[in-house]
C-alpha cells in the first residue's frame, strides 16, 4: 500500500468518526439536554455531512497525515486528545452557545458530552490503525529507506546492534555512504554507495528517508557540514546518544522502537503554524498589492522620469530547497549595471539612481515581491534570498549557510532588519548569523516583530 493510500484511509476513517460522533451528539442533546423528541431533519444532515470536515482540517493543521509511517501510538493520542480540547470549544461557541436551555450547568454537560464522544468515537478506529501500523513497522512489512554515513567500526556496531533488535525499527537498509578511502569496514554487510561528496545526489537516487551519522562526536565541523546538507529535504537524520550535545538545533531522544539514537528537530516552527504562515503570506499579499496600487503607480513614474530603462529589474535568486526563481524589483540602479560582473551595492554606489537612493532608504523597492509571496517564491518574512554567484562563496566559508534554504526567502527578514544590506561577502556572513537565529527560533509572533519592525523602518526610511 502506497503512502497516500495509508493517508487517505485514515482521512476517510476520521471523516466517519466525525460524522458519527456529530449523529451521536445530536440525538444525546435532543434526549437529555433538550428533552424533546428526536427529528432527522435538515440540520442533522448538514452537520453529519460537513462537521466532518472541520475535524479533518484540523487534524490537517496538526500534520496529521504527512509522514503517516511515523505514527505511534502515544502520539496518536496526544494528537486526537489536543484536536478533540480545541475542536470541541470551537464548535460549541459556534453552534451550542445560542441554544435555548433554561439551566446553566446544561452547557457544561453538552460541552463535556461533545469532547468525549468525540474523542472516543474518533480515538478508537485511529488507535486501532496506527496499532496495525506499528506492527507492520516492526515485522518490516513498511520501512524507511535508510543509509548510514560512515563506513567505520562504529558504523559496523551501529548496524550490528540494529539488526539483533526483537522488533525492527523500520529501518530499511538500502547501503553506506563512505567518508574517507579507509571508511569501508562496513562493506561487508552493506552497499557502499558512494562517497560523501556525492551525498545530495546520491539521496535524491535512493530516495532516502533516514540518515544515521556515524562519525566521533569531536568531530564537530564535518557533523555541521552533514546536517547543513541534509537539512531542509524532509529526512530524518539520527546521531549517536553522544553527539547531541555538540549539535546546533534541538534534538530529542528516540527509542520508541527499541534503538537509542538522537533524532536531530531542526523545524523550529510547528507544523500547524507554518500552514498558518502561508496563509498569511498570501492573504496580506493580496490585500498589499490591491491597497498600493496607487503607490505602485507613482513609483513606476518616479522610476521611469528618474533614468532610461524599465521599471522593473528582475534577477534569478535561489529559494526554497535551492529552486531558482526570478525576484521582482522596482529598478534603483542604472541599465547595464552589472556589465563587469555581480557586484552587491554600497551605500555611496554610483550605480544606484537618485529615486533608488530614496526607494531603498524606505524599502519601497521591495513592494513588488508581493507577487513572488502570492505565486510561493517567497514569503513575507524569511531569509533574503541571495544569487548563486554569492551562496557559493559564502558556503566555502560558512557551510551552514545552506540550511536558510530550508525556508521559503522572505520579502524581510531578521538579517534585513538587524543588519541591512550586506556590501561584501564579510557583511553577507555577519548578517546570515541573524537569519540562522531567525531560522532556530521561526514562529508567528517573531514573523508579526520583524514585519513590525520593518514597518517602522519604512516610515522613518531607516534602511540601510
């Protein structure tokens, strides 16, 4: 059974717990709350049909259903428990409050009564089929594509401890990726696939799910290097117990299944908060660029009286994951500007134009990436996004530099605000260290300070 089916079916399982709880519900508040006789009328169809999917919009918002091979059973219950507390008060201010009941404490048993047949009518089926599923992982009848990186004696005890398990830990060893020309110990109970240096292709070729990294814990830089690397393609990577302390980001402990391992946690922000973000992002788009119309049309006629050339200057930056796209401007600089070669700006450039000078000032330069947020190029708070000319040069010397690719670029950002323009490679690694901060400690509020900030910083046309 593919993944999507496994998701589809406990999609399809939650909608009819829904929909049964919901039937349920009704006819307990027509019997014991409102004591009159029970009718299957309209409204009992309408609620059984789409309360459905309020639930399941819920559960989406959790992450329910993504990485589904990876449900157990204590998160499955702490997920259904959290959903069943919030959901339950949601719909009993939006359908119960209103209801006619003479006694007060009536509104505590129909909200008490919605949460726990709820719960158990949607907490039944979900533990049933994530006790199936665990079974399935332990028998390795479902597994993860999994590799390990080094190819040492260490590596050969990781395995080794790993296969004597009782139930199996779902890893499906498909081979080791070498370090050094010496790191082939493990040869003779895995494929090598590789060097190290061919890792991100070599991942991409196996479809890989799971890296365990086996290397000394005083081996600090190549470990960074590693996680830099791997960070931001939705693998799981695992560490020995002694390594998590030397590691940047949170990691938690996990031997759900019987194995010790450090599993590295480098989403900072929860799953329902970045769907929240995106969200946002397109909604305060298109709300921004139908109010600033009138702005974008004065800027196109300051830009165009101010120099010969068009209003607008695009150029191909690298966003999420390391995709290309084309950032849109309004141009501040004169045609023909980078003929000798990418260069970044200065404060005294003689490149930037008299009306770039103020748009940069105030940011106003920007205000047509408001498309890019609305298209998914971008959001609007995140790392900036840079060209590849620069992210090359900068990787040589700071490795981590890759990991803000983890994230959609953002129109702001806590480098931009903190730092401002960057006017040399020195400068562009300053402010990277506020992005990597952004990036360890992503979440709403810190997204509403820096878009707070960067309004002040329009206004008082403080930008550097």
């Amino acid at each position: 059974m593919e993944i999507s089916k496994k998701s589809f079916l406990l999609l399809l399982l939650d909608y009819l717990s829904g929909a049964i709880a919901w039937a349920l519900f009704y006819f307990f508040r027509k019997v014991y709350i409102e004591k009159v006789s029970v009718e299957i009328d309209e409204m009992f169809y309408l609620g059984a049909l789409f309360i459905p999917f309020f639930w399941i919009s819920l559960y989406y918002l959790q992450g329910t259903y993504f990485d589904i091979k990876r449900l157990f059973r204590m998160k499955i219950l702490n997920l259904t428990f959290i959903a069943s507390v919030i959901g339950t008060i949601i719909l009993f201010f939006v359908f119960l409050l209103d209801d006619a009941i003479t006694i007060y404490n009536l509104y505590y048993q129909s909200l008490l009564a919605l949460f726990v047949i709820h719960f158990l009518v949607t907490f039944i089926p979900r533990i049933i089929f994530t006790s199936i599923l665990v079974k399935n992982v332990h028998a390795g009848k479902i597994g993860f594509n999994t590799i390990i990186i080094g190819g040492s004696e260490k590596a050969v005890g990781i395995y080794s401890e790993i296969k004597m398990l009782h139930k199996g830990i779902g890893a499906n060893f498909i081979g080791f990726v070498k370090i050094n020309g010496s790191d082939t110990q493990l040869e003779n109970e895995l494929t090598l696939l590789g060097h190290v240096d061919n890792l991100e292709r070599l991942l991409e070729e196996h479809q890989v799910e799971s890296i365990i990294i086996a290397i000394e814990s005083s081996d600090h830089q190549r470990l960074n290097q590693f996680v830099s690397r791997i960070h931001g393609k939705g693998i799981k990577i695992h560490l020995l117990p002694d390594m998590f302390d030397i590691t940047s980001g949170s990691v938690k402990m996990n031997n759900i299944f019987g194995v010790l391992l450090v599993e590295l946690n480098l989403e900072a922000m929860p799953f329902w908060q970045m769907k929240v973000k995106r969200l946002l992002d397109i909604l305060i788009s298109v709300v921004a660029i139908i109010l600033l119309i009138p702005v974008y049309l004065i800027l196109a006629v300051f830009v165009k009286s101010s120099s010969k050339g068009p209003i607008f200057f695009t150029q191909e930056r690298v966003g999420l994951n390391g995709k290309p796209f084309n950032i849109i401007k309004f141009r501040t600089m004169y045609v023909d500007a980078e003929l000798q070669g990418p260069q970044l700006s200065s404060t005294h450039d003689p490149r930037i134009t008299k009306s770039g000078k103020i748009m940069r000032k105030m940011r106003l330069d920007e205000f047509p990436q408001f498309f890019n947020v609305v298209k998914g190029d971008m959001s609007l708070v995140g790392p900036r996004p840079e060209r590849q000319h620069y992210i090359s040069l900068i990787v040589e010397r700071e490795p981590q530099f890759t990991q803000l690719n983890s994230v959609r670029p953002g129109i702001t950002s806590w480098g931009q605000v903190k730092y401002g323009y960057a006017e040399n490679v020195d400068q562009m690694v300053q402010r990277m260290k506020y992005d990597l901060l952004y990036l360890k400690n992503m979440s709403l509020a810190l997204d509403f300070k820096i878009m707070l900030y960067t309004i002040l910083i329009v206004l008082k046309a403080k930008g550097k």
